[in-house]
C-alpha cells in the first residue's frame, strides 16, 4: 500500500490538472522554466562564442607562424612586420581581406611557375647558362658562368624555395669558375653576375656570394683602363684583354658603360675598397663635363677621349639604364649630398625625355620617340618600358606639383605599354612599336623573348600608388605568358607575337626580373621595401646604405660598411639575342 501510495502521489505532480486547481504553483512552474530555458540558451551561447574565439585564435596562431617563418626566412623586413601585426587580431583581418586572399592565391600562382621554369633549368641545363626548353637542353650564352642560376638566387630566396636554393648555393660555392677564356660583356656580366651574387649576399648574409662578387669584379676592372675612364664594353675573362666590338666603330655604347655604378659601389661599401667605386663614378664625372642641357646622350662614346659621337639618343636598346642608373645611384646613397649630382644629372635627362613625349591618334597613347640629330623617329622599344616605373620612383623627389606632372606621365606611358600587349592575338609584346598617324601603334619586330620592363613599371606604380589596376594589368600579363610560353620543359619565347609560333629559349632575366617583379606586384610593400631596397637593371635587390664618401675614400675598413649595411637595412644590349 505505502508503494502504491508513493507512485500515485509523484504522479499527481506531473499531472497538468494538480496544476490548474493551484494556480501559484502553476506560476512557480512557469517562472522556473523560464530560467531555466534562458540558463540552457545562455550556455549554448557562451559555448559557440567560445568555439569561435578559439577557431580565431587558431586562425592567428596560423597567421603568426607564417610571418615567423618568412621572418626566419629573410622575405619580410622585422620591423615592417611588427607594425602590421602590432593591434592583435587585426593583422589577421587585414591578411584575411579579399584582395588579400586574392593576391595570396596570384602570388602562389607565380611561384608555382618560377618553380616549374627553375625545376626545367635544373632538370635540362644545370650549370649552364640558359635552357632550351624545346630541345631540352643547356647552352653557354655568356661563358658559362651559369647565368640563369646566378640569375634566380635572389628570386629563390625572396619566393621561400629554401631547398632549390641551397642546391644552387652549393653549385656556386663547389663549381662557380670565372677563369675562362671567354670575351665577356662587362654590362650583362655585371648586371646578371656581380649584381646577382651582391643581392643574394645582401639577402642572406652569406660572404661565400660577396666572394665571389669581388672574384669577377676584380676579371672586370681592366675594362675602365682608358685614357677618358669611359670603359672598354668586352673583356676577355682570363686574360683580361679589355675591347669593343666591332659593329661600333671602336665606340663604346652609353649604356654599357653606364650602368655598373650600382653594383660597384656596392662591392666597395662591402669590402672597404674603394676602386670598384672609383672606377665606376669616374664614368659618370667624365659625362658630366660635357653634359647636355636636355641630358640626352647618343648611344656611342669614344672611350679615347670620353666624347659622344654622332648617333642615336633613345630610351631603348643601347640608351635606356644609363638614365635608370641616373636615379638609381642617387636612391643608393640615401639621397644624401654625397650623390646629389646623380639626381641633378636625372632631372636634367628627364627635361629631355619630356622633348621626345608624342601622343597617337586616334587614342592620345603616350610614346617616347627616338632621336637623330634633329629628327624624331616614332618609335618605341619595348625596353624602354622601364620608363613609367623609373618616372614613378623619381617623382617624389619633386616638389608637388612637378611630381604629379611626372607621375601622371608614368601612368600615361604605362597604359601605352599594356596595350603593347593588348594589341596582338597573344597579348603578348612585340620587341617595338612604330606609330603613325591615325594608326595608334603597330608591331615593328614582332618577337617576344620573355621581356620585364613592363611588369617592372607596373610594380612600380602599384607600390607607389596603390591603384590595384596595375595588379590587374600584370596578372592579364601573367595569364598571356602562362597561355603561350610555358611549355612541359620550361618557358620560351615567341618568334612572332600574331602567330604565337615559339622560340627555343628561356632567357635567364625572366628568372630573374619578370617572375620576380609578378611575384612582388602580389606582394605586402615590406617585402623587400622601396625604403630600404633599390633594384639593379636586373632587378636585383641591394640595400640602400647612406653615403659615407670620406670615409670610403681615405679607404676606411670594410667594418664600418658593414656596419652601417647592418644597421640600415634597361636593358641594352640584349638586342642581339639569337633566335
């Protein structure tokens, strides 16, 4: 009975007519599940609350390990990182914005080609200059100096491809050989050579590359032995026998003989010895005693008596980083006193470059002409492309106004330069460009050997900027390359951009310039900063140190250099490529 009692009693309390007859317990009852519905919702609550701050902070600890390791791996200067990730979690909001994803997914994209040209390089033609991807082999176009590795060093360590570099580091620490009986260009080996081995030493901190930087140098300097200074343009590397070639006239060309002073000042910042930087700035003291008052010199000078002779004056082939060098030298050193009359020189060059500015029609697209004597040739080298990024990177060195005058020019003939690509069935550049009236722009020499002046400008003006178009118009540029040039053994050329039909030959600057400068344009602006960074012709980055003339003339210890290194953190004569 008494169990039979008990069940009836706790069943009553579950009966909804107990409830109805006692409507305060009925109340109680009601206030009592209320609580408790809110208590269970608010738990819940905490509970995803929780589960996403934790996803959040995974995300970050993802993100933060990523900037550790490209830290560790010299892509991303420290102090710029600590800035962009100093407010907590909103560094990783920013990294996880959509154009930031975007241009993470772009950058990816260019790297995966760099490593698939560099894995056909090593596959095909270790060693060797450059790779002929068609025929799958190596071939020795400046001596067998290994161009394209030397070439890549930098382009390996700035994209993160730490095993690919330690192979190259070793080929040059066990193979690398300068003692060749071979007529070397002082410009490309100077450009390609001693600038890729300074940059990757600047990078990484590894002297076996500045070592081998003052190695060749060292086969070079014969060339500046002339009775004006102006340098001889090809050396025999073993015997060091200094000569022009024969198609000048014993002439020696303006760009070749100007576009060395970026790398050799450097060598003598690094070193302590000053007659790298001697010879080279004494180039330009010898130009400048007799410099034009538009600043535009004919392509030919004699190196007996450091005058120019009669002939063409460009932004092309021949002319084109003599004035690059110009700037550039002057950034090197900080923009100090030390190198004002670099800048001086430039703004006097760039008065006369604004005389050879002509517009089509019917588009009004901007174009550098060319010059003989009185006469204005309308027409434009794809190599002189280079001049919107070069008038992008010197106009903050105006005052306002002038600097948007120049800027807007930049933006100008940076446009006429895309559509050099936009024009043909490829989208990809022929090597010139005539213009005539009514016409706009027609293809003159219709090849397209892998050239980066172009992608080079569009870095430029995006850094500089930040207008995302010119990402927009490298990556359309990217696409046409991967369409049309990128084969199962590498890349090649085209031998005509209507036809698409390809060449043999994947030059070694598309390592290093053209893949490196898509890689940056898709890049954070502290890899590899404008602040603390200024590229050579071929795109090798070297580290701006301040000027420190007295010193490095009384031939001061290469320790202070360092120290000071430390602490701060256009192409010419490629116009006879073989086909």
């Amino acid at each position: 009975m008494a169990r039979s009692r008990s069940s009836s009693t706790t069943f009553r309390y579950i009966n909804p007519a107990y409830y109805l007859k006692r409507p305060k317990r009925l109340a109680l009852l009601f206030i009592v599940f209320v609580f408790a519905t809110f208590f269970f919702w608010d738990r819940q609550t905490l509970v995803r609350d929780h589960q996403e701050e934790i996803s959040k902070l995974n995300h970050e600890v993802t993100q933060l390990r990523n900037l550790l390791e490209d830290l560790k791996n010299g892509r991303v200067m420290p102090d710029k990182k600590m800035k962009s990730s100093g407010k907590g979690g909103h560094a990783a909001k920013n990294m996880d914005s959509p154009d930031n994803i975007l241009d993470a997914q772009r950058r990816e994209k260019v790297k995966d080609a760099m490593l698939h040209a560099w894995s056909s390089y090593e596959k095909y033609a270790w060693g060797h200059d450059e790779l002929q991807p068609q025929s799958k082999n190596g071939v020795d176009s400046f001596g067998g100096l290994g161009a394209t590795l030397i070439d890549s060093l930098d382009t390996l360590y700035i994209m993160g491809l730490d095993e690919q570099f330690q192979r190259a580091r070793e080929w040059v620490a066990n193979s690398l050989d300068f003692n060749k009986n071979y007529d070397a260009s002082v410009f490309e080996t100077t450009i390609r050579v001693v600038g890729g081995l300074l940059s990757t030493y600047d990078l990484s901190g590894d002297k076996l590359f500045l070592d081998k930087a003052q190695d060749i140098a060292d086969r070079l300097l014969p060339a500046w032995n002339t009775e004006s200074g102006i340098p001889y343009n090809i050396i025999n590397l073993a015997h060091g026998n200094p000569h022009n070639p024969g198609w000048t006239g014993g002439d020696s060309i303006l760009a070749d003989s100007g576009t060395e002073q970026l790398e050799f000042i450097a060598l003598s910042q690094r070193t302590g010895d000053p007659k790298y930087q001697q010879k080279v700035e004494n180039v330009i003291l010898e130009l400048n005693k007799t410099f034009p008052d538009d600043g535009l010199l004919p392509i030919y000078i004699n190196p007996h008596k450091g005058t120019t002779s009669y002939s063409t004056i460009t932004f092309g082939a021949m002319g084109d980083s003599f004035y690059e060098y110009l700037l550039k030298v002057w950034i090197q050193g900080n923009r100090t006193a030390a190198v004002s009359h670099y800048r001086k020189m430039w703004e006097t060059s760039m008065k006369g470059l604004l005389s050879l500015v002509r517009r089509t029609t019917p588009s009004s697209f901007a174009y550098i002409c060319e010059k003989m004597g009185s006469s204005l040739n309308d027409k434009m080298d794809e190599l002189a492309c280079f001049a919107p990024g070069m008038l992008a990177l010197g106009s903050s060195g105006y005052s306002p106004n002038e600097a948007q005058k120049f800027l807007s020019l930049a933006e100008e003939l940076a446009w006429t330069c895309y559509n050099f690509y936009q024009s043909t069935p490829t989208k990809l550049a022929g090597e010139n460009y005539f213009f005539n009236a009514g016409q706009d722009m027609s293809v003159g020499t219709s090849w397209n050997i892998l050239r980066p002046e172009t992608v080079e400008s569009l870095f430029y003006l995006w850094r500089l900027t930040g207008n995302k178009t010119y990402q927009e118009w490298g990556w359309n540029i990217f696409q046409a390359f991967e369409k049309n040039s990128r084969i199962e053994s590498g890349y090649v050329g085209l031998k005509d951009v209507n036809t698409g039909v390809k060449d043999n030959m994947m030059q070694s600057f598309f390592l290093a310039e053209t893949f490196k400068y898509l890689y940056l344009l898709f890049s954070p602006s502290s890899v590899i900063s404008l602040d603390e960074w200024v590229f050579n012709t071929e795109a090798h980055p070297i580290k701006i140190v301040t000027r420190n003339d007295r010193a490095m003339n009384s031939g001061g210890s290469g320790g202070r250099q360092e120290s000071d290194r430390q602490s701060r953190t256009r192409k010419e004569g490629r116009f006879r490529i073989n086909h």
